[in-house]
C-alpha cells in the first residue's frame, strides 16, 4: 500500500490538500451494523476546527463532513465508507509570494524535491487541514471501540510550552480552549498565548491521549506490537517529533525494581509505568501515550532560507497560522489512537476468537 | 500482512524464538547484484552478540548465520533471502519454574491471555534474543544502503542510567562493550555496571542512531512519512518506551524561530533541530533518531505477581540476562533504521524515478 | 488493507453504491508530473457509461468526474488523487419489492448473511456500477503507462454468447457499441441480443485485453506474478467466472514442443502461446488475457428463490439491466489491466533500477 | 509487501531455489491451539513429492520438513511458524550447458532481463520445487479451517491431455499416482504417459479443486472478493495459465435463466453454476475451482533459442523432469486453495464477528 493509508483491517485512506476542492477519506472494514449519522462525526470535527478562540489560526472552516458511502438507514453496512469536506475558506493569494519560495522549517523543500512539483498554496498535501478528515474517521474508530470493544479513548494537552497542568482534572478538559486538565491554569494560559501571539512566534506542546477499557490481548508481535503501531499513528501527525508510552523517556533513568509493574490477585497491577502495554500487547491497563509537537514553523517573524532557483531569500509567512499547533491537536491524536486499537482489536479477533 | 513482517518493497518477516530450534528471517525485495556473503552479516551479529563482557548476559550465542537462499555466487539474486541461525545454547530447565507464573514487567501475562497458551521458555517469541535476526537482516539493508545510494549508518549509546557522555568521538563508539562515544568515561561506567550487576537491579539507557548520506526525498506522506515509519520499526525493538526525531521532545518548549532550521544558499541547512526530516520527507540532513529502553524486568530481586491460576506468587528470574539491554541494542537500532530508510528508498525510486 | 483496495504501489481504493450519493476512488502512488484533466478520465467513463445504445441499460448516468485532489496546475503531483462520481438517476423504488428477497444468482443472499445488513438498491456495492470508478482510476494508470512506460492497452469482446468474431480488425473496434473487431457481424449481432432482449433472457461473453510495447522484467516471483496479479485484478470485475493468460485452456491439450514459445536471434519470440508471460514475468511480448463474463442474473423472466424469513418467494427483477454484461466491460477489463501492470511497473523500478 | 508473501491475515512467505540449500516458509498469523506436528505436514509433502511413480520426474527429495518455530508441545502458539526443506537431491551438474542458454517456454529469459542476474541450476527461484514448502504451508492452512470452519478440501486431476475422467468417483482419487477420479481409466492413462515419455514430449492438464463445508460469508468485496483472491493464489502456482470459477467459461454461451443457481426454502440451492461464490462471497456451496497447467518445456527434444548474448542456440534440456506437471499439482493447488480461504476467513471473523 502507498503512503496515504493505514491500517491493516480498518483502513483509513485519505487525499486532499489544504487549498484544494477538499478532503476525502474512504475508511475500510468498518464492522457493520454500528449507528452512524454524520452527527457523530461533527462533535469532533467541531473539536478540532480552526477559528473557535483567538488562540487558533483564524481560517474558518465549517469542515462540514457528508458520508457518501457505507452507511445504509442509519447504520454502518460493512462496505466502504468513503467520507467528503469540502474546503470553503481558502485565500490561495496569501501564498502567491511563496510559490517560489521554501519556508523554513516547512516541507516546501523536500516536497519540491521528492516530486519536482508541489502544491504550494497552503502546503498542499503537507498541510495540518489534512488532519480533518482523519478527525472525521477517527470518530467512526471511536463508536465502534465504545460499542464492541468498551474501550473510551480522550486526550488533553499535558504541556503548553514552558506551562504544565497544576493539577488533574479529567471533566474540565472540554470546558476550555487548550483540552487544559486544570482550570485554574486558565487565565495564565491566556495570558501566555496572547503575548506569544503579539511576538509573532510559536511555541511547542504535548498531548497526552489515554484509551480506557481496552482489552487485555490487542497488538502483533513482533513488528505490528501495538506500541510500535501507535508509535507509527501518532508520529504520522503533522509537527509530532516524539512519541512516548507510558513512563517513556523517564524509563531510562529507572531501576528495574521500579519500573517493573507488579502484580497481586487482589490488586491487579499496582503501577502502569508500561503504560498499558507489555511485550507489545495490551495488558488490559490503561494505555498512555503522550506526543511531543514541535513550534510551528509559518511565522511572520522573518527567517533565511532559498528559493527554487536556490537563491537566498528573507521568508515571512503571512496567511493564518496557530502560535501553538498542539492546542488543536488532542481530537487528533485521539483519532490516530482510535484507529490504531480498533485496527489491533479486529485483527486480534481475526486470528483469536473461535466462532 | 500479519505482525510478522516489516517494510512495504523490502520487506523482512522473522520467526523464532528464544528457545526454539532457532531464529528464521526472510528478506524479500533485495535489489540484485549486491555482493554478499555469510561474512557481511556476522559482522553486525558478533556486535551484538551476547557474552562479549560482563556487561551483558553470559547466554553463549555464537549466532553463526546461514544463507539458505536468494544469493548466487556471491550475490543477490533480486530472490528472497532466507537466514538461519540455530539456537545452541539453550538452557530450558532455568524457566521449568516460571512455566506457570507472569514475570512481573515481562510479556508472560500479555501472551498468554492473547493467545491462550505461550512458550514460556525464556520469553518464547518475546524474547530480545529475535533480534539477532534482525540485525542479520539489516546488514543487508546497510550494504544495499551504501551501494545504491551512499547512506551510511551508525549509532551509539547516548545514555545509561543516570550517565551521559561527557564528550562526542565517533571514532572510540566501537572500542569499548558499551558502543559510548567517549573514552574517558568507560571506567566510571565499567564501575557503573558493575555496581549495578551486583545489586542484583537493572537500568534504562538511551541509543542514538544517525544516517548520513541520505538523499532527499524519502518518505510517504501522509501516513507512511519517514518518521512515522521510524517510530514504527524503532519503537519495535525489545524495551523500547519511546522515540525522538531531531531534537524529540525538546521541540515543547522551543519558541518557532528557535526550531525551525533556516537555509542560505551557501551554507545549506543552518541547523538541524528537525533531525533530517521536514513533512515525512528526508531532507538530505543527517537523519537523528533516539530511542528510550527500560530496564530489564528480568531480576533476581523478588517482584510480586500472580500465576496463571490467579493466585499470588513471588517471582525471582534466574536464568541468565543483561542487567541493561541498551548496552547491546545499538546495532539493533541500526537494523532497524537500514531497514525502513531502504524501504523507503526503493518505494521513492518506485514512483518517481524515470527510466 | 482491506478489500476495497488494489495495488501495493499504485494503490486504488473504491467506494459507493449503486444507489448512493456517488462513487469515490483514491489513487495512490501516482508518478509526478503527469499532464491530467478531467477531460483524460471522461473519454473512457464515456465509453463504459450506460445507456449509449439499445444494447445496454437505460439507466442515464451522466458519470461526470470530479478530481478533488492530487493534481496541480494540470498535473499530478505524486499525492493522492480522490476523484468523485455522483449518482444522478437512482430509481430506489424499483427495488423495494426486493428489499426482503434474494435474487436469484445476485450477491443479495451472501451480502446478507455475510454483514447482516444490506443496502437492496440495486445491489448496493455489489452493483457493477461500482467499476465506473474503477474506469477513471484505470484512466490515470493508462496516461502514466503510456508516458513513462510506453505501454499500450486496448480490448474486444471476443465472444457474445455463442457469437464469434468472423475476423480480426482492431481498428473497427472503437466503431461499434458492442467493441466488435469485425464489422461485417455487427447487423448479426444486433439482430441477436434484439432477439434476446425480447426475450427477457440475458447470455454470458468473453472479453480480451492486450498490452502491446510492455517491457521485459515486470511481475514478482513467487506469489505476486505479474499473471497471478492479473488473474487477480481481472477476477474481481462482477461476473467475472474465468481468466486466461495467452492460450489459456487451450494448453490442457496442447504437446510441450508446441507451446513452448521458441526465439530466434533475428526473430525474437516465434510464437505467443504464454501471453507475453514467463514465470511470472512479462516477456516483452504482447500480454494477452481472457475473462468470461457470466449472464447477469436480474432478469424479468421469474425465478425461484427465498427471501430473508427463509420463505419460498418467486422473483422478478425489474429496474434497467444490461442483457449482456460482457457489452460494457471492454473498458472496466483495460482499466484493470493498466492498474495492475502500472503497479508492477513501478515495484519494478523500485527494486531493480540503479538512481 | 514484496512477491514472496501471500494472504493478508494468514500469511505465508516463502524463500529457496530449485539447486540451494534448500526451501524455507513463514507462516504468519495461524491461530493458537491448533494440535500440529511435522507428521501432518508430511502427508501432503509425501502426495506431492518427486519420484513416487515412473510418471513424474525421478529426482529423488524425501522433503522432509522441519518446523523451526511457532509450535510449542505440540499445539500452535499463534505466533509465526517456520519451515526448512533440505534441498539432498542436487544435481547441479545437469544445467552447466545452460548456464548462458535460455530454455523455450522457460523463465530463464525474463529471470535475467528483470534482474541481470539468476541462478540457472534448475530454474533457481522460478523452479517448480518451491511448491513443497507452499503444500506444509497449505497443509497447516487445512488443519485450522478443518478445527475452527469445518472446511474439507480436496482435488484431483480432471484432464491429462486430451483424456478426460470416464466417470467421478471421489473415493478412488488417492489411490492412483494420477490423483484421477475414475479407476477404470487408469490403465489407459498409464499408457498414455508411457508413451508420451518416451517420444521425449510433455502435455498440459487441467485441475480441479473444490472446498466443502464452507461458510457463507467468506470474501471481502470489492478487490478482494474470494474468486479474485483464489485467481490470485491458483494462478501463482507455476505452469497455471487460467483459472474458472464454478462453471467458469462455459457461462460464455450459458443463457440467464440456465446460469443463475435458484433456490427454494426446503432445497436450498438447487445447482451450483456460480461454484459457491456469489459477488465475490462464499454462498455455503462447495467453492469448486478448475485451472489449466502447461506442458512443460523442459524437453529432451530440441528447441530453438538464443543465449545470453543474443546468439542462436539449439537447446536440449537433460535434467529430470515431469512429463505432465499436471499430475503432482493437486496437493499444490489444494495448498492454495486452503491458504486463501482460511486468509478470508479470519479476515471475516475480525470484521464482522462480535465478541
């Protein structure tokens, strides 16, 4: 398979660029006769969409989703379900002046030179818009998990920059602009965004995405275990840098005595430094897995670099950019998540369930 | 494809476990008319081998590779490669003991209710000792790597336990059992180590792995990008808890004009935050990977768990292990990477080379 | 991947109904910088299109196709290409008396029992509608075949019902509404599917499709051989019962010294028994294939079948249906062969060919 | 993945040459619990094996075949089985005079134009000896739709040249080294070959196999529809030049109301035209396929070609060879035949199963 899909069972395949007619996805081996309204899919497009805080580009896109295939009276019918945004807000001029141009830290570069053409306006292909619709089928992953599987997967954003959450709050996650899991970190927040954004720079971020419920068994040895195929999900996003599980980069400096996660019969497991994977296969725990996003790179602070005609050129990226692509990110790292375990759940179900 | 395998166009399947009759790998999609003998690959496979100090397990694995077929007169045929190495020095009865217990941190738990029955012996197919075929099979891919297209790829301990080195030479990395790029350092670290061993503990450590020569233009967006995949095929190995591309996690709190690696038109790249890779596509940069491995679980200091009747058991693991599997890890991670950047050479060459 | 998809490298990934909102197909891993409009893809939907004679169904489809992504000021840009057909003349309520029944020889039955649910209208995704796609996608590996490859393909209907073409002109081919190689048959055959037509019966046919200027070398031993690909490719068009490569059946009976295709230095291959395939790979030679295409079942002449409560009902199948499927599937049978010799083209290239 | 894989749950790998070492496959994705032993796959190889009867090549291989991997006490441990075939019976020396000749009918010429290189003892990869590792896979492929689907596949041979069986009797088929179904016709038949044998020439053969007790449900539409998918795996095995599904080309001049299986709720299907497989989905018919083998053109009588350096060359080919191929591919397309139904099978459980 090329590079636009993923998955082995629940495939998710998807085109589109950000200044183009639109976003498709067709996603693939759904198992049928799961309820599905394109209002399921909106509540997270709706998440993830640009324009709702003045913490976020300023692009509007209503990322309307129409299901043209694979659901039938409501309800999934096992065949291909194939998925549409259009795109409706795109200023292809803000990019005239870049057409030439290689913006630092971007892809204009190697898109250019893996393919000798590349669709400047916006980023094309490279774009963060693609993420839509990976949102979009990131949803259906979700019902399907929830229904068949009892597995509940939910994000938030576990580091602004410099800023880190106070303290722990699950349900107020969706009560603020950032999927922040502190509400009295709020007002700083804020605060902090708006002197970046008056800067004119960005800044990096992590998202922390959790799936709950998940059944002790999902992930392939050797090469498809299920932390190298999140690892795989995950770094796919645009601007991920990093990918932990669990403990992650701590567990270089631990012990074994403290890493390793014992077990009673009372208690089950009494840590998940594993974060919720052993040997690759899910242990039943919680699986944890937290992503680093690197600042964006589209500034209108000036930055070196060259031209097609590899001349030196001075680079300031109008258009509308987020200051910290992190903070819309959670729905999209809980959608990769989300497509990951349901592709590992029916595999698992393939090979091991006796009919 | 089943968990099995790795790589879209090069792609390698193992089998095997660790006290098996031995290990198996096919390498499918090898370009022809690459000289290579059973010599090439012992090379990687004594540097990985066990036993080599005291510093890793006292398991006495010749590793001696057989190359069953896909190799006429001393090179590739464009066929599939098949290895074989036998396992030898197997000692069963150490895990008569574990046979119904989960090791607490081990896969013992995650396979057996996966599957409903495991080979207990030593890991079964969980065990690290899989990679040595790994490691057989990336040297294949380095050759390819050099010969075609002038990648050239190394790696290095880059931490263990609470040590960093003290300073970068690249040129002692293989002098000593630790593959640290430090001289001056191997005592404090021998003393580290032995320390360690005797307390019966084990440690995490960090591996860098570097490709230098890569053309620009590897990679496939959106899901296959070269990052997304290296996260896959790394995040595979043994132990692995996360991967970092470039600067990894650091990227959070790095302010955008910071990050973003500006270009002149003399000087190309002026940095390389990024570590080679804009969009998923390799951008001619060396490509910089780091790898987080915990500590081993296997201790011989006792760790509550249960057996495989629920009941509580205190475990103690004999049998013979490394006190820190990141001390033989480096040329598996660099397997690992030669695999997926030839994988990603050959699908480039694929689409987007004229004959 | 899931079963909507086709190709490893040059990947097609359909979805839609028959009665639905349209039709999408995702083309992946399309070479750079290949001139294409829409206006490429219309000239074979226009061939396939129902409706244009009286030979076919008077369902009107219009089949006008949108390229939503992947191409960039004229050309490819190596990204993926969506492409969109809308369904314009779903007459649903001709099915409603089959929503509950199984029509005879239909997949209404498997679709069934297989999911537990079914789109009725007009076989929902099993509906040969499905393959106008199909015909774009193959338009694109046509265009990419003939540019880089210098590959030609163009096909007949060899056989209608018990009508054989009484000589073979290639050119007329394109002249009539049957792709008949011989003019003088066509009043014959008109006046037979009149006749059949009337009847309210429908026979089966065989179609053949030919590559001419195919290079030497394409197709991957063992199980990916360039006729087993094909057989493949060829077989899942609906109603597909056979494929043949060169002389096919015909070799059951045929001695060693005949078949076997003899060369000579100044005239190269002397014969063509193995349809431009040796061991799997492409000769040089024309590649010839052969599918017979079965009667369609949706007939208005009654049948005996069993509806969802398992009782004894009697069918009659109304809506618009082409008495001879084999008459439309000229187009679908050249886009199946150009997508599966463009992706052996490119695995080809990827392995084989020094940058 | 590259050529050497098939089936995308249940996948099989295989590796070796005709003259190496000898012939490796990994088997990827069985499922656990499954009792297996090398004994079991032993049978087929012993149906299968060379030299059994002085119609089939006098190259002597005991094939016996080691399982290196994947199976623990006796059962399947659902992770990846290895099998090793010693290659004992090499005689090298046979093919020195074609070391620069490419054989007529043979893959010698488009094995060296693909890869400038190939292994010419005995066909090298394109040999038809690799099959052996194909029957233990299909062997193993048996056991588990026969244990978790209740699915019995069997063959024979249904035309030897232009003989074909005087009548079916499906009890007497592994009692002749014919695999034919007719005991009457043994005696002639054993005529036949002998005298084919000694005028130096080969013939082609055609093979039927079928699948009893299948489930409906089996075959993932669109690409992947079971036909496709067992034309694809039919078609891989060597010499196959077409593969018919069901009545397959006979539905050429069959009408509507004749092809179409009808059903009533007290027979069920009342014929079985469509040979089990409605829309690409099992229907719980018997799945019969038919594929048509070549002569072979590993003849001692001359033919005309050319060498390696474009020169004219009469070759004779020495070796041991098969007048009829035909006669020892039932097991191999049986092999077949149960590696991509159990392939659909699981990928129908993972789908469409709930837990």
């Amino acid at each position: 398979m090329s590079g636009n899909s993923i998955g082995k069972l629940f495939t998710v395949t998807t085109a589109g660029e950000s200044h183009g007619a639109g976003l498709v996805a067709i996603v693939d081996g759904c198992p049928p006769n799961i309820p599905l309204t394109e209002a399921d899919l909106q509540v997270d497009l709706d998440r993830r969409k640009p324009g709702t805080s003045r913490h976020t580009t300023q692009r509007r896109e209503d990322d309307v989703v129409e299901i043209i295939s694979g659901v039938f009276e409501g309800k999934t019918t096992g065949t291909a379900i194939a998925l549409l945004i259009r795109n409706t807000d795109q200023r292809s001029k803000d990019y005239g002046n870049i057409a030439e141009q290689f913006r630092p830290g971007h892809a204009d570069y190697t898109y250019y030179h893996k393919y000798g053409i590349r669709d400047y306006r916006g980023g094309g292909r490279s774009s963060a818009r693609e993420t839509a619709v990976r949102v979009a089928a990131g949803a259906i992953a979700k019902k399907v998990l929830a229904a068949q599987f009892g597995v509940k997967i939910y994000g938030y954003l576990s580091q602004l920059g410099p800023n880190r959450p106070s303290s722990f709050d699950a349900t107020v996650i969706e009560n603020n602009p950032f999927f922040w899991p502190c509400e009295a970190d709020i007002p700083a927040l804020e605060n902090y965004m708006d002197n970046l954004r008056k800067s004119g720079n960005s800044v990096g971020a992590a998202v922390t995405v959790i799936a709950e419920g998940v059944p002790v068994g999902l992930g392939e040895p050797v090469f498809d275990r299920l932390d190298a195929e999140l690892a795989h999900s995950l770094m796919s996003i645009n601007a991920v840098k990093g990918v932990e599980i669990g403990d992650g980069f701590d567990c270089i400096e631990a012990l074994g005595t403290e890493f390793r996660d014992e077990m009673t019969s009372t208690g089950g497991f009494l840590s998940n430094h594993a974060g919720g994977i052993l040997g690759g296969i899910s242990s039943g725990q919680p699986i944890v897995a937290r992503i680093a996003l690197k600042p964006t790179s589209s500034l209108r602070l000036e930055g070196r670099s060259i031209n097609q005609h590899g001349e030196d050129v001075t680079v300031v990226t109008k258009g509308r950019h987020d200051p910290c692509v992190g903070i819309r990110a959670t729905p999209i790292a809980e959608a990769m998540m989300a497509m990951t375990l349901l592709d590992a759940a029916l595999r698992h179900r393939g090979q091991n369930q006796k009919i």
